[in-house]
C-alpha cells in the first residue's frame, strides 16, 4: 500500500528487501492480515508501509504506545537506523521522553 504511486518494480522490491532486514517478523506474517498482528507488529507494519515511499519526512505519533519494553527499544533502534541510513528526517511525538530524546538530534 505504500508503494502505490510508485512504479519502478525493481526498486520496491528492493525496498520490500530492506522492510523484511529491518523487521523480519514481518517477513513471517507477510500472510497474515495486518489486523491479526500484534501491536508491535502493527506498529512495525505501519512504519514499513510509510518506508514504501521513500518519504524525506517520517512523522511518527506515539511509536511506543501499548508496546513491550523490548519491542519498544527495537522500534526505536530502528527509527534511529532509518534516521542515519536514509537521511530520513523523522518528526517524532512521544510520551518517553527519555527514549525520545535518545533517539533525537533536537528536543
């Protein structure tokens, strides 16, 4: 769904590529109806369907919300990976202010 504008096959198979090295849980459940996902599988499906269009601005609302402790340091290992590896720049609301302002260049 996030590569629906897009038509250059090749490079969203490449990007779907690197969806499933970020979260390859999500490479597991690639069958399952996004519904029936957890919610930190739901929340890693929502930032990779926004990934599929290679934005220059992510904004993210809350990433850590209801998730695990762990699941939460993964999703936001992962934006700071998205942030340095794509220069992806990533507006970020969220209520941990300490994770937050790990993962930040500005607060």
């Amino acid at each position: 769904m996030g590569a629906f504008l897009r038509s250059d096959k090749r490079a969203i198979n490449e990007d779907r590529g690197y969806i499933y090295n970020l979260f390859p849980i999500l490479k597991e459940r690639r069958h399952q109806p996004g519904g029936n996902l957890s919610g930190g599988e739901q929340q890693m499906l929502a930032i990779s369907r926004a990934l599929m269009a290679r934005p220059q601005l992510l904004l993210l609302d809350e990433p850590s919300i209801g998730l695990a402790p762990l699941v939460t340091r993964q999703i936001f290992e992962i934006i700071k990976k998205i942030n340095q590896e794509h220069n992806t720049t990533i507006l970020l609301v969220e209520q941990n202010a300490h994770l937050g302002l790990q993962a930040a260049d500005r607060g």
